[in-house]
C-alpha cells in the first residue's frame, strides 16, 4: 500500500467512526477490504465507496482466539477482589466481543 492509500484508510475510518487500533488493512483487486478483531461480525460492510475507493468492513477477525480469551475472563470474574476489578474485566469481555477500543480505554 502507498502512504496515500493509508490516509485514505485513516479517513474512512475515522468517518465511519471505527478506532484503528483494532484493525489491519489489505488491498485485493484495487478494494481495500479492513478487519476489526472482534467476536462480533455484526457491523461488517461490503462496498462502501469512499472518495472514489471501494471499502469492506469486516468484523470478527481472530473471533476464535478471542472467544478462548473471554471463556478465561468471565472465569476470572468469580475471583475478583473489588468492583474496580470486576468492571475492569468487564470492559475488556465487551471490548473483545465488539473491537470496541473505547471500552477497553474505559477498562
């Protein structure tokens, strides 16, 4: 990908509110097709155009190693000491079902 193609990816993101911390971008046959690691696929899109460029949106990257992930964390809910803890896992299950970056800042 060149730098604009990158800009670009850092526009559209940010238009379609989606933070770029949890996604990987890949350009097959002149689309740019972006991951978001999550459990979720809702929320995937195919051929968004954006300033003349075709976009997907896909959700559910790595959904297996997530899962597994979140298994350990509700387990480990049982054991938490304090309410900080428990919201603190909380946020980071939720985060991983969604990709939501913002709940895992508010962890």
């Amino acid at each position: 990908m060149t730098k604009e193609d990158l800009a670009l990816i850092k526009e559209f993101l940010i238009e379609q509110k989606i933070d770029i911390l949890t996604t990987r971008a890949f350009k097959e046959d002149g689309k740019i097709i972006i991951t978001v690691g999550s459990i979720s696929k809702t929320g995937s899109k195919k051929d968004i155009e954006f300033k003349g460029q075709k976009f997907d949106i896909e959700y559910g990257e790595f959904s297996p190693y997530l899962e597994d992930v979140n298994m350990y964390l509700k387990e480990a809910l049982k054991y938490v000491a304090n309410d900080n803890q428990k919201t603190m896992l909380e946020k980071y299950i939720s985060h991983f079902e969604s990709g939501s970056v913002d709940d895992h800042k508010d962890s």
